[in-house]
C-alpha cells in the first residue's frame, strides 16, 4: 500500500509540473495516435511480405521452395538499405528528374523523433511490396546474385524515380506541381501507378529477359516441347494463405494511404 501511494504522488507531481496548456496536451495526443495509426497500417502492408512469401512458395515446386523464401526475405533487407540509402532521398527530396539533396539521405537530418521515422517506415513498406511483385514473376529462374542486385537497384532507384515523378511536388507528372503536365497533372492515390504499375512493369522485362523455365516448353536440347510440361504448385494451401494475408494488408495500403 505504501508503494501504490508513492506511486500516485509521483504520477500526480509530474501531472502538476507539465506546464502545458490544453491545446498543446491536445496536439500531442493527435500527433501520437497520427504516429501509431500510420504505424499500424505501415505493418499490415509490410505483412503483405508473408503473404507474397507463401503465394509464392505454394505456387512453385517443393524443391524450389527453399530459393523463393530467401529471395522475398532479400527483399525485405536488401530493399530496406537501397530505400534508406538513396531511395528515400531520390523520392522525396526537392528536384526537377529526382531529390538531389536533402536530409533523406542516410535519414542523416533525422532527429526530431517518431514524428519523421514513421513516414519513412511507411513509404518503405510501399518500396518493400513493389519490389515483392517480381518475386513470383522471376520464380525458379534467377541466380540469388541476381535478385539482390535488382532488389537494391529497384528500391534505391527505379522506384523512387516513379515515385517522385507522381508523389513529390516537385515532380513533373504531379498534380501538385506549381505547373502539372498538360495543366492536369497525375493523382495516384494508394499507388496503383506507382507501386503496382511499376513492380508489374519491371517483372514483364525479367521474364522476357530470363524465358520460361527450364523445361517447360523446350527440352534439354532446346527442341520444341509437342505439349508443355506442367508444373503443378506444390501446395493449395499456401496459396490460399498468401492470398488472404494479402487480402488483410491491403487494409494498411488503402486507408493508410
């Protein structure tokens, strides 16, 4: 009972001593619950990683299961260091093509608190799902070499290059730019453009460059297949998995957004 009174006389003395008024209370409070629901909608989308993760997994064969897991867990720490890096900064920061300068980079002049790290946790899980879409599109063909490299490449720079064309201000498809293109400008609200338009676009290019998989519709000598080969996914249940928690983060992405 003595440590439960000591206890409320130190909760009531820093009551007493916050010289705040009610409006600055009020303002910090919305500030917080800003931080924690962009906080939560930022890691339904980075959930989404799972669920690329299994659609993936099931949707390939057994013995190929192993290199898909690796490859999306390279996307998300491999695309967290190219975003923190470059491509935050090349996103977001003032420029004609793209940011040149600023504090973004390194998230050098970041030191004010939760208030500047939460906007870039949440534009990096944007960066994360991008890069994610080629997962599935490259599966059972690509040398983990190669998928780092285009994972670092495609979240430093293809994609903040899409993203400051359209979201920053500065860019020259913006709507919100002094002078938009043709006096209109491009809106992308939650990144059906930009995310999704440009992970799509970028695994287009990696299949035609890499071809179907091996034996698929040529055989080991390179003749023409009568009938291709099939290769069924090894699990529905992953599939399905995948899907549904896709299904939850895009929860995050809409509203977040």
């Amino acid at each position: 009972q003595k440590e439960e009174q000591k206890q409320f006389k130190m909760t009531a003395n820093r009551f007493l001593e916050d010289t705040r008024t009610t409006d600055e209370k009020v303002q910090d409070l919305i500030n917080g619950i800003d931080v924690f629901y962009s906080l939560f909608c930022g890691a339904a989308i980075f959930l989404m990683q799972c669920g690329f993760a299994m659609l993936c997994a099931g949707s390939i064969r057994q013995k190929n299961v192993k290199n898909i897991m690796l490859k999306n867990l390279l996307d998300a720490c491999g695309g967290a260091l190219g975003y923190w890096a470059v491509g935050y900064g090349v996103a977001y920061e003032s420029g004609s093509f793209i940011g040149t300068s600023g504090d973004k980079f390194f998230l050098k002049g970041y030191s004010e608190g939760p208030g500047e790290y939460i906007d870039f946790f949440f534009q990096f899980t944007f960066a994360a799902t991008a890069a994610t879409i080629v997962a599935g599109t490259v599966a059972e063909r690509c040398k983990m070499v190669a998928y780092l490299c285009y994972s670092l490449f495609l979240t430093g720079f293809v994609y903040p290059v899409v993203v400051h064309a359209i979201w920053n201000p500065d860019g020259f498809l913006s709507a919100f730019n002094p002078e938009p293109m043709r006096g209109v400008g491009m809106i992308d609200f939650a990144g059906s453009g930009v995310v999704h338009m440009c992970g799509g676009a970028t695994a287009l290019i990696a299949a035609i460059i890499l071809g179907p998989r091996i034996g698929r519709f040529y055989d080991e000598d390179g003749n023409v297949l009568d009938k291709p080969k099939e290769f069924p996914p090894h699990s529905v249940s992953l599939q399905v998995l995948g899907t549904f928690i896709l299904w939850f983060g895009w929860y995050g992405f809409n509203p977040g957004s």
